[in-house]
C-alpha cells in the first residue's frame, strides 16, 4: 500500500465518506471525486500553498475553493474533523498558543521591544 503524504489513508477515507454531500443517493448532484476534493483542501492547507498554487491534478482551483467555501458554510468540515479527531493516531491535532512562540525578527515582536531609555545606558 502506498502512502501518499497529503492524502487520507483508506480507514479514514471509509470513516467520512458518508458524511460528505455528493455522494450516491445524497438529495442533490453526485460529485464527480469527492474523495479527490478531499485531498485536495488537505494539500492545500498542509502544504501552506494559496489556492492558485493547488495541483492541476486537482481541477481548477476556482472550483475547489468555492466548494471548499460552501461545505464549510454548511458545516462539513466541522463533522469531518470531529469523525478524524477520535483516530488514535491523530494527524489533525490543533496546536495552541502554549507551544508557538514569535521569532524575536518578526514585525510584531519589533514594535512591542522596549526602546532603550537614556538613564539606562548611563
């Protein structure tokens, strides 16, 4: 089996495929690939890529963005994210602000130095 490092493996691929809309006998259109979809926002986003440098291999990203919007909208990623979050393995764990830190070179980080006062190079 062969592991591609964006994509979803096939257990968590078979958790959320009846989550998705589109799929066969959902109210509405049949989507081509969601699968394929799938993978591509986890591309876009693990890779830190804007949706324009998204692969040709994923359609044209136009389309991928607005049905990105949309699913977001109705909530589909939120049911997402909370079938995979119960994997024991879990690659989409969210990371706070206890373990990020600012480069001490970045714009902010600057702005908030406190400037050196005359009576402390005395």
């Amino acid at each position: 089996m062969t592991i591609r490092r964006y994509a979803l493996r096939d257990d968590q691929w078979n958790r959320i495929q009846d989550l998705l809309p589109g799929r066969k006998g959902y109210v509405g259109g049949t989507a081509k690939n969601n699968r394929l979809f799938v993978e591509a926002v986890l591309y876009r986003y693990r890779a830190g890529i804007s949706w324009r440098d998204l692969p040709e291999r994923f359609g044209d990203f136009r389309v991928v963005h607005l049905r990105h919007m949309r699913w977001a909208k109705r909530g589909v990623w939120q049911r997402i994210f909370e079938a995979l979050a119960e994997d024991e393995d879990n690659e989409y764990a969210a990371i706070d602000a206890t373990i990020v830190h600012a480069h001490l070179n970045s714009p902010k980080a600057r702005r908030e130095m406190p400037q050196p006062q005359p009576s402390d190079i005395a």
